[in-house]
C-alpha cells in the first residue's frame, strides 16, 4: 500500500493554517500555556543577536527558537516540539568562569545560575538538544534515513545529569555523564544548548521520603558513573540493561561488588549487554534509587554483611575527602565536589511499598519501543492534540512515509519480503496509517482507536525474548517524561532552557535593583529637583505642602 504525503499533509496543513483559531483537546499543554511552576525564575532572556549568530537564524521570540515549522510547498505550521507549557525561563550556562553576558553583566561562575535552580545534593537533568539548529522540517524531504532518525529522537541527543555542588566554597553545578569525559563534568558549548529538569517524585511519599530517595540516586549516580562503560552503538544497538526492577537490583549489587575491587563484578559491566549509554546512566541511577535503598535491610541479602561494610566505609572515605574508587575509576575530575554521598536511613524501603498495588512492577520512566518512538515524533512533530483532528490525514501520510527509516531502526528492514513477519508487520502498519487517517469525535477517543495497533507494535518492534533488545531509554524519554508522558516511579518538571553565557541579558521587565543605602540622601533631596520630584519619590512642588509629600529639605533648597 503505497501514500504520497503531498496532497494528504497540504490540505490538512491548509485546514490548520486557515483556522480562525485551535483549541487543545484533552489536557495537553499549548506553546501559549503559562503555568510558572518553575522551581526559580531567573532574570534574564535571551539577547536576539548574538543568539541568532550562533545558529545562523532569525528568531525573534522564545516560542520561535523552541518550537520546529512543519512544511510542505508554501504551507507550514508551528509544533512546539520543545515546550513545556510555560513561560520559557531562561538559565545561562557557560564552561568558563569570570563571563559577561549580552549586555556586559559581570558573572563569577559559569554556573551560577543553575547553582540556584539546583542546591547542593539536588540532582536533576539537562537535555542536549538540536532544536534552534533545525528549526524546520520539511515533509517532502522526510524519508532520508539519517534524519529521520535524529527526527525520531526529537533532535535530543545527549543526557546530563546535574548535580548541585559546593565548589570551592560557593554553590556550584557540575555534570556526570556517560562517557565518563564528556565536558570534564561541565555544560557543553554556545551551540549544544540543553533543557534543564527536576524529577518529581511519588505524591505518596513524605517529604522526609522524598529526600532520602534523592540522597540514594546521588550514590547510585556516582558508583554507576564509576563502574560502567560506554557501549559503541548507543544509537538503537545496545539493549536495554536494567529492564525490569529484578534486573536494577541486579545492576546494583555489581556495582557495590565494583566499587569494592570485585573483579568479576567489574567485568560484568564490560560485557556487551550491560554497557551503559548516557541516558541509560540517569535512567539506571533514578531507577536503582528508588528500588534498592542503601541500607543494610536491602543490601545484606544483595551482596552480604562483609562487602556491604566494605561500601559504607568507602563512602565514609569518600565524603571525608579521600581518593576512593568513586574517583579513581571516573575521568571527570570534578566528581570530586560531590562529597554528601548517603547511606540510606535503616527503615527506608524501596520507594514502591509506600504507593499502591502496580507500584512494584515500575522503573524510574517507561522505556520506549521503536512504536512509542513514533508515537512521540507524530504527538511533537503533527500536534493533533494541540490542533485537533483536521490533523488526522498529515499524521497518516507522515507515517507512511517514514516507514523506510523505522524498518531500518528496528532492523525489521532486513528481513526478506517473503518472510512471514515481514508480511505481519507490512499488514500491521497499514492498519495504523489508516487508523492515524481518520477523525475522531475527541483526541481521547483517537488515542483509544489505535491503542490495540500500538501494543502490536511494540510487540513486533519491543523486546525479544528478555535480552532487552527493542527497549530504549534515549534523551528524549527525559524530555517527553517533562511533557506529561511516559511517567513510572517518577515524572520530571520543567525547569528551563539553558542558554550559553554569551546570548543572554538582563530581562527588560526586571524590578530596578534597590537605591544603595549610602545614596539615599541625595534620592530624597530637592537639590536641582525643585518644581517636581526627585528620584527617591518626594516632591519639591507647590503641592507637597498641602499633600504632606515634601522632601525634607524641600523648605530650605526651593523656598
């Protein structure tokens, strides 16, 4: 069955443009939602110019930079593929210390800011993305096989996972990544930009709960970091670990074995099934945090009392500012700042006991199959949640022509055409595309529709066997996790978008910094003001007299 997109994504993309104006169906949160939730609002925007000479653009507002024009021939509409629905919040970011931005603001750290929105101990994650470098696609171009890949992914390509440190006496942020060495542990370049997020953790936790648990991904962060390699293919080649909760505690007793100078355990890590790739460093650690506390109720029976005792000493060690295997084993040598590794509080247990019945089966997020894949580029590339239903027909063409690049992904394409599952998954897909191509009375109810196809789909393209090929947790499961989708134990909250040092100012509706306390006299002084008002607010007029607002030396100077 074979679509030409062109005329099915003109006349949906006509129907969009011409509207008089689109209401979002569900609770799907528009480019225009304002919902300021964010843990800090800075002070600063981004300064058009020096913004656009990086990416060689012409963006005039954040919603701009943030969001990927969908074309086709003259017809185009705007996909806020990297919004959050709120306000854009603005944190400079910068490798280098002692910087000024735009507009010649003196910053000390590189990372002051983001110093703010994460405290020491915090952890959270940055998202690279692509998205101000490819501000358009075009849907006639789509089936390039490269691109579509990077489409798929949402142009997200890296994850960071930050770390609110003490540095050198003041608050500070470093990075721990997967390779170990990517930016020594700092924040990228003016043109790698990223997304900053905090996870959110279970309602039914205690606030108490809920720190404990942090304390705990912060070690696991650190001993992963430590012990794990980085595979080769980590673009859709390398399965997924740590698929399930039996295999996170799996991953956790070899990493106290590792950290202890277990050789069998450090080579497990070497084997090509348990390498780890950058997202899968912050899905591991999340997940391990909230399954496996560090204490001795969990770990005793994981790896037994003498080598448990063996860890919390050298955590002991560690936080005492020794050199330990938590920094040996890492090539970022800024892991040296995070000194509050935890062990976790004796009556503490896995995260899922304090929530409902299902809680146990959960990992940190959902990972995804090459369907949810899609699922995601078509929910972020052809809004039909934001736009509604006159979507319908752009989203079938769309995922009929993309078909080549996800056979190619899944590696489905290299089964010969008279293969009996090549023949399922052909049939299958054209049931989907005709599924997507028609209109429903509610977004819910499309969803509903096509849900029985989906789950097919992952079948066909998820997990083979338990070998955790077909699964993937990639940066944008971070990013569509801060959009209200893919939720496990956690979900994450939008934090704000980090813009190098260099294309940032101060924002123009900031509140005047307050008059230094040793100018105020001449603020509330008629010297060269009388007949009107001086700058600290008093008058020197005919009227002040009468409205009891004089300046007090308004008698001597003006009379």
């Amino acid at each position: 069955m074979r679509f030409s997109p062109t005329a099915f994504v003109l006349a949906a993309l006509t129907a969009i443009a011409s509207a008089a104006g689109c209401s979002s169906e569900g609770t799907a949160k528009g480019p225009d939602a304002t919902e300021n939730d964010v843990t800090v609002r800075t002070n600063y925007e981004i300064s058009w110019d020096e913004y656009n000479a990086i990416y060689s653009t012409n963006f005039t507002t954040a919603d701009d930079a943030y969001s990927l024009i969908v074309k086709l021939g003259d017809t185009a509409i705007k996909a806020p593929t990297h919004l959050f629905g709120e306000t854009v919040n603005v944190i400079p970011y910068s490798n280098d210390d002692n910087v000024t931005t735009a507009d010649g603001k003196f910053l000390e750290r590189g990372d002051s800011v983001i110093a703010e929105v994460y405290k020491p101990g915090e952890v959270g994650i940055a998202v690279k993305h692509h998205r101000s470098e490819f501000p358009e696609l075009d849907l006639s171009n789509i089936g390039n096989k490269y691109e579509a890949k990077e489409h798929f992914k949402l142009q997200d390509t890296h994850i960071e996972v930050v770390v609110g440190v003490n540095r050198d006496g003041k608050n500070g942020a470093i990075t721990i990544n997967n390779p170990q060495d990517y930016e020594y542990g700092s924040f990228g370049d003016e043109q790698y930009a990223m997304i900053f997020l905090k996870p959110v953790y279970p309602a039914y936790l205690s606030a108490e709960q809920k720190k404990a648990f942090e304390d705990n991904v912060r070690t696991m962060l650190l001993g992963f970091n430590a012990v794990t390699e980085f595979p080769d293919d980590y673009n859709g080649g390398d399965p997924l670990g740590a698929r399930n909760p039996e295999r996170v505690r799996e991953y956790v007793k070899n990493m106290v074995l590792a950290i202890n100078g277990n050789v069998e355990a450090r080579e497990w890590f070497q084997h090509p099934d348990n390498l780890v790739y950058c997202a899968e460093l912050a899905f591991i650690a999340f997940s391990a945090g909230l399954i496996a506390p560090l204490n001795d109720a969990t770990m005793i029976p994981l790896v037994g009392a003498e080598e448990w005792t063996t860890f919390q000493e050298t955590v002991n060690r560690h936080n005492a500012g020794e050199s330990t295997a938590f920094t040996e084993l890492n090539r970022n040598d800024r892991v040296r700042y995070v000194r509050d590794l935890a062990i976790a509080p004796a009556d503490l247990r896995p995260a899922a006991a304090y929530g409902p019945p299902g809680e146990e089966n959960k990992l940190a997020l959902q990972p995804l199959t090459q369907a949810d894949f899609v699922d995601e580029f078509l929910r972020t590339h052809i809004p039909r949640e934001i736009f509604g239903e006159a979507l319908a027909p752009a989203q079938a063409a769309v995922l009929a022509t993309m078909k080549p690049a996800l056979l190619e992904q899944t590696r489905l394409g290299e089964l010969p055409e008279g293969d009996p599952r090549r023949a399922a998954v052909d049939e299958l897909f054209a049931k989907l595309v005709e599924a997507v191509g028609k209109q429903y009375g509610s977004y819910a109810e499309f969803r509903e529709a096509i849900e029985p196809y989906l789950a097919q789909a992952r079948i066909a393209a998820g997990p083979r066997g338990d070998s955790g090929e077909g699964l993937f947790v990639p940066p944008s499961l971070f990013h569509v996790a801060a959009q209200g989708k893919r939720a496990g134990l956690l979900s994450f909250q939008y934090e704000g978008h980090g813009v190098h040092v260099s294309a940032v100012r101060s924002h123009s509706n900031d509140v005047p910094e307050p008059t230094p306390v040793q100018a105020i006299a001449s603020t509330v002084s008629c010297e060269s003001h009388c007949g009107g008002q001086a700058p600290g607010g008093c008058f020197c007029d005919a009227y002040c007299v009468e409205a009891g607002d004089c300046c007090t030396d308004y008698t001597s100077v003006c009379r």
